[in-house]
C-alpha cells in the first residue's frame, strides 16, 4: 500500500496546451520533466497517461501510454521539444518538424519502406502525433559496433539479422534521401526486423534508377563536389548517409537490390548513367 501511495503520489498533471491552442508558458519545461505515471493534457482536452519515456531527440520527446488499468496501450507520442522557431533551421518551427512527421512516414509507407506505424486519426499533428509504441532488441548503431545489447549476439544470430537489414535496405529504393537519418534512428525488432523510426520531412523520392539512395549519393553529386571520396567510401558534404553492414556481400545485395526494385518499377535511367554507357560503346568499339 505504502509502495503504491509512493509510486502514484510523484505523477503530475501537465496541460501543454491551453483550449485555444496557444502552448503552455512553461512548454519546454514542461516536456522535460515527464516521466512514468504523469497525465498530459492538450488543447483538445484529451489526457494520455505517460508509460515510459522512450527517448529524447534534438527536436522530439517519445512517450510510451498506458491505459486508466495501468497496461501500455501499444500506443506512444511524439511531442515538439521545444515551442516556436528553430534556431538554426531558417524559418522552420519545432511544430512543423513534428506535424510534418505525418505525410512523411505516409510517403514511406506508400513505397514499401519499413517504418514506425503512424496513426494520423488518432493525431492531432500540431500539438502530437500518435505511433506505435516499438521496444527494440538494439539500435543499428550497437549492431555495427557490436556493442550495448547487441555486443552478445552469435555468428549466426548476426548473420541472420544481416539479412533482415539487406532486406530493410532494399525496402529503402524508393528514395534518394531520408532526411536526418542515422544509425540512431533504426532500431530492430524482435519477429518484426529492421524499423526506421525518426526522421525528418525533407525527404526526397527517387525519380531514376542510379540517382543515389539512403546509403549513397549519386554521380552527379560526387562530381558537383556535395562529396568527398576517401578510402574508396563516399562521404556525405551536407546530407546524411546509412552506413552499410560491415559484410560486404549484404552491401553488394543492398545496391544490387535497390536497383532491381527500381527498374521493376519503371524507373529512368539517369543522364549520367547514360552517358557512361554511351561512352563505354565507343571506346569498345
């Protein structure tokens, strides 16, 4: 009795926004102070019940809820850390990065790519966008490390996971770049695989077959100078790039992959694609 008295007495209720929309003063507080058993209301009145905090990112704060019965509901939010301007991001707003979640994840989802399941009618993207709540194993980050919980796994278990994150990468084809990604930002889950679970909406969709991907720019790009090559790998100038599996074969299946999907889909050929070829018909003449 004394443990649960102890236990619920430290919740507190926090209203973020107020009815007419306009956040609370103290906002940014306010997130930072959340933890288990706190009640967070928004603008519209509703009240989720925090479960866990599942992480804290430069612009965003995911909290795990749990039911008036003390369960976790499966569900979990996404909120703005902060209120108003970015300071560093020319006229974007924490609440854009946020609200601007939903069409993104919605973009990703429509090309097959394995990402956080958003629910857009539970949201109210302005103030918090409704997700799944995910428990990862580890991040891509320990399992290229082979640190954290990752750091115990066999030969055979991290070859089978290899594979997972092959066919992760290849669910990646549609696009030429996904904003703010990193090995951070996927996580693997058990009987599931590899789920991207943060990014950002300046995401751009792949028109052509070699026009760069997640894990690699394109030709254009390394000859406009946006990269530098160093020790055969092409490092990024202003973009973020995956990294690769440090197996070699999973890197070729991944590129040879993501090409395969994308002439199956109808994809063009790149002019710079082109005019290789057609240069290499001359000289073999």
């Amino acid at each position: 009795m004394m443990a649960l008295f102890c236990a619920t007495s430290w919740a507190q209720s926090h209203r973020l926004f107020l009815a007419d929309g306009t956040p609370a003063p103290d906002y940014a507080a306010r997130i930072a102070s959340l933890k288990a058993g706190d009640e967070i209301t928004f603008s519209d009145d509703k009240t989720f019940i925090v479960d866990k905090v599942l992480g804290k990112g430069a612009h965003t704060v995911v909290v795990s809820l749990r039911g008036l019965d003390g369960k976790p509901t499966g569900r979990a939010l996404r909120l703005a850390k902060y209120y108003g301007r970015h300071p560093v991001r020319r006229g974007e707003t924490y609440q854009n990065l946020l609200s601007g979640f939903v069409p993104t994840q919605q973009r990703l989802e429509a090309r097959g790519a394995q990402v956080v399941k958003v629910y857009a009618e539970e949201s109210r993207p302005a103030e918090y966008v409704t997700v799944e709540a995910l428990h990862f194993e580890f991040l891509y980050r320990d399992f290229l490390n082979q640190s954290g919980p990752a750091k115990s796994l066999s030969a055979a278990e991290r070859a089978s996971i290899t594979r997972e994150f092959v066919q992760f990468g290849v669910s990646l084809w549609g696009f030429r770049t996904i904003a703010d990604q990193n090995s951070e930002q996927i996580g693997y889950v058990k009987g599931r695989g590899w789920v991207l679970f943060d990014f950002n909406p300046e995401t751009s969709v792949a028109t052509r077959i070699h026009e760069g991907s997640p894990f690699m720019p394109d030709y254009a790009m390394v000859m406009a100078g946006h990269h530098a090559v160093m020790n055969g790998e092409m490092m990024g100038g202003g973009d973020e790039r995956l990294p690769f599996p440090k197996d070699a074969q999973a890197r070729r299946d991944i590129l040879a992959g993501i090409e395969a999907r994308r002439r199956a889909e109808g994809l063009a050929e790149s002019a710079c694609t082109l005019l290789l070829r057609s240069i290499g018909r001359f000289f073999r003449r």
